[in-house]
C-alpha cells in the first residue's frame, strides 16, 4: 500500500465516526472545543486499537490464506463499502430517537467502538498484504480524531445530511482501495 491508498483508507474508515459525531454534536447546543477534542480524542484511540486487534488475528491465519490473500482483502472492502453505501442511502423509520443533552464517556466509548467494527474487519485484510499495520493504524486513529473533532462542531449546522454524504463517500473509497489491492495483485502476476 503507498502512502495515498493509506490516506484514502484512513478517512474512510473515519467516516462513520464523523457521522455519529455529527449527530452527537447536533444534540449539544453550543458545541465547545473541548468536547470536541474530547470525543475526537475518544474516537481516534478507539479506531487505532481496532484494526491492530483485527491485524493480529488475521495475522494469525495468513499462512492458510497466502494465495487468496488478495482476494480477502477486496471483498472484505467490497462488502465494508457496500454498507457504508446501503446505510447512507437507506431512510429512517418513523422518528429519529432522542439525542442525549450531554455526552457522558461511557456512551462515547460505545459509539466509538460501534463505528471501528469495520477497522477491526480491514485490520483482518490488511494482514495479507505487505503493509506497516503501525502506520495505517495510526493514520486511521488520527484522521478519526480530526474528523469526529470536526464533527462534533459542526454537526448542529450540517445536521444528518452531512453524515449520510460522508458515509456514502466512505464506502465509495473502500470498495475502490479494494479494487486497486485487486488490481495490483492481478496485474504483479
């Protein structure tokens, strides 16, 4: 992976987390900075962890899967990608619930974790690939904790709408990391 794929692979897996926190700086009044950097801190260390977690067992399993490697990585972005694209096109239901006033850290520990399942799943490709997990784990914790931060700030002013479009944008440049790692490997041989 060159340093651009890693970018692009860093703000994509930041963009569910700049949706939730759009939507939680969207319930605060007047968001402050230091809530802001607070969540953005919360959620980039969260995502950071995750795809060390997922490295490690897909690690674990790479002898097996060598000759496919390449192959596990796309679909696993495809599908990923394909999420983000369905959950960011997909209405709610019925009325949206009740945002909290105030955001305790419990529940921001949560959200975070809820929004970093999919580091942890392209932690479990990248452990195919000849690629610094160190780096992308990095890359990926500090743009969260730049988006989220952003996120918290401006989510009273960009509302729901922003975090679908970013959502949307996410999953398109997952599924085209994913073509790109097929694409590399295809063309190697």
């Amino acid at each position: 992976m060159n340093a651009a794929s890693i970018l692009l692979l860093a703000f994509a897996m930041s963009t569910d987390a700049f949706a939730a926190a759009v939507g939680k700086g969207s319930a605060l009044l007047k968001p402050r900075w230091s809530e802001a950097l607070r969540t953005g801190a919360i959620f980039g260390v969260i995502e950071a962890i995750t795809p060390l977690v997922g490295w490690a067992l897909g690690y674990a399993a790479s002898d097996y899967v060598k000759a496919w490697d390449h192959w596990i990585a796309f679909v696993l972005l495809l599908v990923l990608g394909g999420r983000m694209l369905i959950g960011a096109i997909k209405v709610p239901d019925g009325e949206e619930p009740r945002k909290p006033a105030r955001h305790g850290f419990w529940l921001l520990v949560a959200t975070g974790f809820a929004t970093s399942i999919d580091a942890m799943a392209v932690g479990v490709g990248l452990a195919f690939l000849d690629v610094s997990i160190a780096t992308v784990a990095l890359a990926i914790g500090f743009a969260t904790f730049a988006m989220v931060t952003l996120g918290v700030m401006v989510g009273r002013v960009l509302g729901n709408i922003a975090g679908r479009w970013a959502e949307a944008i996410g999953g398109v440049l997952l599924i085209g990391i994913g073509s790109i790692i097929l694409y590399e490997h295809l063309v190697a041989i």
